[in-house]
C-alpha cells in the first residue's frame, strides 16, 4: 500500500469486506451500478465542460448533451451496468441532460482548475506527525477566487448537516490550504437533485484546524486497520447494490447462498 485516498477511507468505514475485496484482493467486478455509472458519466461531462470554459472555448447546450452521451457509452462500454427496478436507461439519460441542462444555463464563476489532481503527506497540523505514505486524489473543481466545488448527485436533496460531516470536503480543504499556504474562501457543494422535477442546489461549508485534526485521526486508524488485515463485513441498505454481494458470507446468509456451498474467509487472503 503505497497512498491512501478519500474514496479508500470513505469504502473501508461503510464496509471492510468490501474494501479488502476491492483494493486488496483486487477481485473483478461483475457488473456497475447504474447510479455509480451516472455519476461518472454526469462529472466526466462537468469537467469537459470547465476545460471547454477555461480555454474561452464557445460550448452550445447541444454538444454538451452529446458529451454526457459518449461518457454514458463509455460506461456502457467499460462495465455491465446494472440498472434499478423498474429503472429504464432511456429516462435515466433524460434526467442526466435536464440535470446538466440547469448548470449550463446557470452563471458561472471563472475557473482555476477541474479535476485537480494532488499528492502531499496528510499530517496532525498541531502536532507535526504525518502518515508515512501520500495522501492523493483529485479535487471536483477550483474557482478563481479560491472556492473549492464538489458535484454530488443524489435521490433527495441534501442539506448543509449532511455536507458538515463530508469527508471529502475535509481532505479537499486541507489539500487547498497545504498547496495554497491559505484557507479556502469557501466548500461549496452543488447537489443535483434527481427527483421528478430535476433540480439543483448549492449548499456552502467550511472546514477549519479542528476538523483537519480529526480527519488526520481518522485517516490514521483506517490506515491501522488496513495493515492489521482488519476487515469488518458491515451490512445495510448499499448491500442490494454491491458487487460482491455473491461471494459475501453475510449477503449469501440472507439469500440462501450462492449455490457454491463454499465459504468465503473474511480476513486474510480470499480464494481466486
């Protein structure tokens, strides 16, 4: 192991099993859900869409869509897409146009960087100790004057208790203020809202020293976890959509198994 990254802490505190699945046993996945699917697709859009901007490049809204399209096939493409009950993929498309349709019409502030990429160490900025491997990961976006934007898409809207404990936008702050040697002027998330009737939002944080403090805390106990081999199975709702929901013993246990009559360990080495 040789980084650690928001995405690693966030998968190993919703369930170890799957991040040992993931990230240590490597193991294939046999389909992608959709909702993760349109998430890629909808910020690889984004982020065309502020590079066309940030070269004074003139965008119509009807190329724009037909980007979201080729990210869309791209998905497709790479992963076999496991859609929801009841879900159809033609509407799905629809809903990620009208979304992408409201931030184009929507002023737009200059813009800095767009999936800014970062390396640094990750330290405790009260006492100086640091974790012995870089800290890395990419930031959504960076306006000019300093505001840090993060793209969430999501079934209900979100409100501002539910970006305070965010932990990106922790790690993206500390980012911004380790490069930049000054605090951002502000973490905004733009929340697109995927309802009947479309809509988007943005909601403001900010994040100071202690917080910094207890995401250094944080990060070094999932570090310890992970190099002990600790990997917890944690079941809940995101289970009906995991991707190795079939070799899961807790999964299995609830739906009569896979048919294998085989066990899967949950620490150590699985079988191939």
């Amino acid at each position: 192991m040789d980084h650690l990254s928001s995405s690693q802490i966030n998968l190993y505190l919703l369930c170890g099993l799957k991040y040992r699945y993931q990230y240590i046993d490597k193991l294939p996945k046999p389909f992608r859900s959709s909702a993760l699917a349109f998430g890629s697709a909808f910020h690889s859009s984004l982020s065309w869409l502020h590079k066309q901007r940030m070269s004074g490049a003139t965008v119509s809204l009807g190329t724009f869509h037909k980007i979201f399209d080729a990210d869309w096939y791209s998905q497709k493409a790479e992963a076999n897409v496991k859609f929801k009950e009841g879900e159809q993929e033609m509407a799905l498309v629809a809903l990620g146009k009208e979304l992408l349709t409201l931030y184009f019409r929507e002023p737009h502030a200059k813009v800095n960087g767009t999936e800014v990429p970062f390396t640094i160490p990750l330290a405790d900025p009260t006492t100086g100790e640091a974790l012995d491997i870089d800290f890395t990961g990419f930031i959504d976006l960076v306006e000019d004057d300093g505001v840090i934007t993060e793209f969430k898409t999501s079934a209900q809207a979100l409100s501002v208790s539910d970006i305070e404990s965010r932990i990106q936008l922790t790690a993206y702050s500390y980012v911004y203020e380790f490069l930049n040697r000054k605090k951002p002027k502000g973490l905004k998330v733009v929340n697109f809202i995927k309802s009947k009737k479309p809509r988007m939002a943005n909601l403001i944080t900010t994040r100071g020293t202690k917080d910094y403090v207890g995401f250094f805390f944080l990060a070094q106990e999932v570090l310890k976890g992970i190099r002990a081999g600790v990997f917890y199975p944690h079941p809940g709702y995101w289970c009906k959509d995991c991707e190795y929901a079939n070799i899961c013993p807790l999964w299995q246990g609830k739906n009569g198994g896979n048919g294998t009559g085989q066990k899967q360990p949950v620490n150590g080495e699985a079988k191939k």
